[in-house]
C-alpha cells in the first residue's frame, strides 16, 4: 500500500458538489467526503463506485495522507468544470428547445423538464432515450441537486448550437412586424431539396397536404433518426441528433447555390441543334461517303426510301 503524506501551506482545495457538499481535490483528483472522527477527515475518489477505484485519502488540518494510488487518470475536464462554477456562481442555466420548451444546462449536460412539485422541478437527461442515460437533477430556485451520473460525455457541439441559436435566431425565428422570412432550401445533387434548420440537413421524405415530412440527411451513413416537419414557415424537430453538422457540405452547397457551374447554367431550350444532314456529315466517315469517286448525296433514312 502507498502512502503519501503532503502538507499545504494554504490548506487543501476544496470544492463543492452539486448537492451542496465537499470535495477534495488533490493532485488534480476529487475525493468525496467518507467520515470524520475527532480532527481527522476521511476520504475516498470519487470514482470509487463507478470504477472501483480504492485510493483512500485523510485531511488533518494541512495535512493530506493519501492511501493507494488511483487506477484511473484524472477526471480534468470535470475538474475545471466544478473551479468555473466555483468562481462564477450564479443560477441555473435554460435554453428553449426546438419545440419552445426549456434545457436545463448543467456541467455542461443538457436535462429535459420531466414535472414539477411545488418549488421544485424534475429534469431528465436529454439522452435518456437514445442512450439509456439515467441522470436526473432537480432544480429548486437557484439550487441544483443530480441524482446519478451520465453514462456519456456532454455533448458539446450541440449545447453550442443552442446557444448560438439563443443569441442569434434564425429568420425562421425571428418575430418581426411583417410575416415571417422563408426557410432555407438548398438543392440535391439530384434536382431535389434538402431542408437546412440549425446546420443540418434534412431530405425530404414525403407531404401530406400542408406538411412535409423531412429526415436527417445522414439517416443511412449514420442512423440519425432525427425528424423534422414544415408547415408553412414553422418547422418542428423530433428527436435530436445523433452527430455534428457538417458545415463543410452545407457551405459547400450554399456556394453551388451561389455560383452555380456552367452546366448547370445552360437552358436545355438554347442549344443549338446542327441540321440533321449536317450532322449525318460529321458523324459518317468520308471512305463510306466515296462511291466510285464521287461523293454521293446523304438523305435521312425517311427521305432515302
């Protein structure tokens, strides 16, 4: 067994958990508090449930004795997550979902609003369906509690996405004096549409009479099972996404859009058609032309018989 014994001159880190208790950081570990007995504090990682992590750790006043080492790297970006909230305490934070109601945000996860009970409003992971995540959290005022811990990572692009929409909506959104601006439509490769909302893009699946029904383009490659309706000017999104936008594709079919190639420019209806003895010319060799000499008339098959 290891042991290791450290004296802080500023006393050890500490730093609180979401249900209002105590970590201990050290040496960029979290330790959650086990007992105390007379001065003594004990402690063990964090991790100890979820990895069977048995490093075991003591506090006496600036005093830390660490027992065992850990079989796992430390958790940094958690770590630094729980410093931030340390520096800039504040309330909770909501953004609206694509169907207008509230994403709690916390550490970076995105809970979706289940119920709520007098002062108090129950939450659960948003990717509790599609990944089995049994996170929960419970909000009361200003106050966070989490009951259990995700079985994934933040999904951070997405939370950016929201974000950006929360600071600028898209025209779709926007609520102004006269009616409201158009959706987004780029072209297929094959002549058909796709549906561009948030960055991604849907393919049209089929209509029933003012609605449209739209899939996520990458449903195949990806098994995206993200939907999205039209009805009119208002689109309405089931299910999110299982990946990133790809904003490469989408800017590159903004720019086809924008300056479209020369084939594409053509009118099918402004070719010029060669005569069709001219063309016989061109396309017939000059030996099977020759008869004896001399060059004998060409006819279309209609006039020659």
């Amino acid at each position: 067994m290891v042991v290791v014994a450290l004296i802080y001159e500023g006393g050890p880190e500490f730093l609180r958990t979401p249900l209002g208790g105590s970590f201990l950081v050290h040496e960029s570990f979290l330790y959650r508090r086990e007992k105390a007995a007379g001065d003594k504090v004990y402690w063990t990682c964090r991790d100890q449930a979820r990895m069977g992590c048995r490093s075991r750790a003591i506090t006496q006043g600036q005093r830390v004795t660490v027992m065992r080492g850990h079989c796992h790297p430390p958790d940094l970006g958690g770590l630094e997550i729980l410093r931030q909230r340390e520096r800039r305490p504040g309330g909770p934070e909501f953004l609206k979902t694509p169907l207008g109601g509230s994403f709690l945000v916390h550490e970076s996860f995105l809970y979706r609003r289940e119920k709520a009970a007098g002062e108090k409003v129950y939450w659960t992971c948003r990717d509790q369906a599609r990944m089995g995540c049994r996170s929960r959290a419970i909000t009361q005022g200003q106050r966070v509690m989490v009951m259990r811990r995700h079985c994934h990572p933040p999904d951070l692009g997405g939370l950016e996405a929201l974000r950006q929409r929360e600071q600028f909506p898209s025209p779709a959104q926007r609520e102004g004096s006269g009616t409201p601006q158009p959706l987004e439509f780029l072209r297929t490769s094959l002549g058909g549409k796709f549906l561009v909302y948030e960055s991604f893009l849907y393919r049209k699946e089929k209509a029933a009479g003012e609605k449209v029904y739209w899939m996520c383009r990458d449903q195949s490659r990806l098994g995206c099972r993200s939907r999205a309706i039209t009805q009119g000017q208002q689109v309405t999104v089931m299910r999110s996404h299982c990946h990133l936008p790809d904003l490469a594709g989408l800017e590159a079919l903004r720019q086809r859009e924008r300056f479209p190639t020369t084939a594409q420019q053509e009118d099918p209806e402004n070719i010029e058609h060669l005569p069709k003895v001219q063309l016989c010319f061109t396309t017939c060799s000059p030996e099977s032309q020759q008869i004896n000499g001399k060059v004998k008339d060409i006819k279309p098959n209609s006039e020659s018989q």
